[in-house]
C-alpha cells in the first residue's frame, strides 16, 4: 500500500490524532476490501462521536487528510473519488493474452432464465463504487442517477425494461437514496415516469429507510428548507435528514446483496452458471494452447 511523502509538514497534536483514527478507520475497511470516498470518512468520524456533523469540520477533515497524505501519514489508496476516473481502451501483449482475458471475463447471461430481471440504481455518483461488489457478484446491472434522472436516461431504461416484461421476466428496480426531501420524492419520481413511459415495473427503495435510520442512527443534518419538497417532508419525517454515505459500506453491501437473493432462483442460477463454467474452461484451454493452434494453422496455410 503506498505512503509517499511528497511535503514536509508538522502537524499539532489534535491532527495527528485524526490521523492515526484514519488510518484506525480506513484500514479496517480495506481489510474487508472496501475503500472509502472523503464523505464516507467524514460519517465515521461522526459515528463514533469523533467530530461534530458540521460542515466546518468536514472541510477540516479533508485538509487534514489532504496534507496527511502529502506528508506521507496516509495511504493514497485509502480516500478515492468515485466521479472522476480516467478511461481507455484495453491493449494485450499478444493474441494469446487476448484469449487469456477473454475466457476470465466469459459470462452468459444467468438473468435471461429468471422469472425476474433485477436492475440496482443509487441517487449518487460517489457511491457507486459501494454497490458495485454485490452487484458485480450477483452479475447485476447498475448506475448512478445523479439526482433526479435524466429524461434521456429514464426513458431508455422504461424501454429496456419493457422488453424484459414482454419476454416473461418482472423487472425490479432497487433504489437507493439520502432520506431527505429530494432524496425521498426521487424513489416516487423514478416510479411514476417509468410508469408513463409504458414499463410495469416495480421500483423497491431499500435505503435510506426510517426504520434504518432508528436502528443504524446515523448522524442526522438539518432538512433543507429551501427544498421544494421539504414541508411534505417535514410534516411526515420532522426537521432532520439523514445521508445515505452515513451508512457504513459493508451494511449497504450486505442489504444490496440480500435484497438481490430474494429475487433470484437458485436452482436457475446454479444450473447456467455450471453451462457459463464449462464453456469458460473450454476457452482457457483454447488460450492455454494457442501456440499450439497458431502452429497447426501456420503448417496449413495454402
């Protein structure tokens, strides 16, 4: 794991404090292999009564960490940011390589055969590398909304959900959410547009939950009052709103993963999985061999 010091830097005595708890704190998560966005640390902080929840703080919380990782008391890999990343295209060495990585990526699509097609949707960008492990287990599709989704975007997936209904399938969408004004209407709005564009779906909002917040308590914020949505809200839910980054990673894993099961047929899913791992085996033996099959077809060109 890589601490690199870049800067020399002296630090008081308080901020070495928070620095030897975020390393406490990220390294746990690493060890169950999660990594945490500057937000997420920020709530576990706050969790354990370390820090205020107050917006002071948390930008205190990210100069301190800024510095701790340029002063080499932090490792790189702990803090990430989710919404920026670089992409490019994949290159191999050889065509061997290419047939290497080609049997490891070989999947059939288990879902085809379910009696219900399964679709896991998250309102923020910056959480969607913690969703990511159970749906890439469960081979289960997902994305960020940011926010209120896109006209463009809801009227594809009513699209791309209607075609799983008219080859038998239920489609299911879980979504999660910040259960605050705007966080809250979001489940009902993906639920009514997919409506009217034509898709009998079931939209299934699995957190962040009332009940959820009673049992996990995670540290509250004021509800925006400027929210269009706030005095409906505030009338049902009181002055006081709750982020969905306030849950710890591992819990959200394990509440996607559970929900997913529900809607999925074991018997199903073991069966095409054993089809999609013989095939697999059959192209590793292909790319384990292929020197042997590029010889046979240099000794029989014309």
């Amino acid at each position: 794991m890589p601490v690199i010091a870049y800067i020399d830097k002296s630090f008081t005595r308080t901020s070495l404090a928070v620095i030897e708890k975020a390393n406490e704190i990220c390294a746990a998560y690493a060890a169950q292999g999660f990594d945490l966005t500057l937000r997420q640390l920020y709530y576990q902080f706050v969790a354990r009564g370390l820090l205020p929840n107050k917006d002071t703080e948390y930008k205190r919380l990210g100069q301190i960490v800024n510095d701790a990782r340029l002063a080499g008391l932090l490792d790189w890999r702990y803090i990430v940011d989710r919404t920026r990343n670089l992409r490019a295209l994949s290159h191999w060495q050889t065509p061997g390589s290419v047939l290497d990585s080609a049997a490891y990526g070989y999947r059939t699509d288990r879902w085809a055969s379910q009696p219900h097609r399964v679709e896991v949707w998250i309102e923020k960008d910056a959480l969607v590398g913690v969703i990511a492990g159970a749906c890439e287990r469960l081979d289960v599709p997902y994305f960020s909304c940011r926010g209120y989704t896109s006209q463009s975007e809801l009227w594809g997936a009513a699209q791309r959900l209607i075609r799983h209904g008219k080859n038998g399938q239920d489609p299911i969408v879980i979504h999660l959410g910040d259960h605050d004004p705007s966080g809250i209407d979001m489940t009902r709005d993906i639920t009514d547009r997919l409506a009217l564009f034509g898709a009998d779906v079931t939209v299934r909002r699995i957190a962040l939950n009332m009940d959820q917040v009673r049992h996990y308590q995670p540290p509250p914020n004021p509800a925006k009052l400027t929210d269009a949505r706030a005095t409906g809200y505030i009338a049902r839910h009181g002055y006081q709103s709750w982020e969905l980054d306030a849950l710890d990673p591992a819990t959200l894993d394990r509440l996607i993963e559970s929900t997913i099961r529900e809607y999925r047929d074991q018997w199903l899913w073991d069966r095409d999985t054993a089809a999609m791992e013989a095939d697999r085996d059959r192209l590793t033996e292909i790319a384990r061999r292929f020197d042997e099959v590029t010889a046979y077809l240099d000794d029989n060109e014309d």
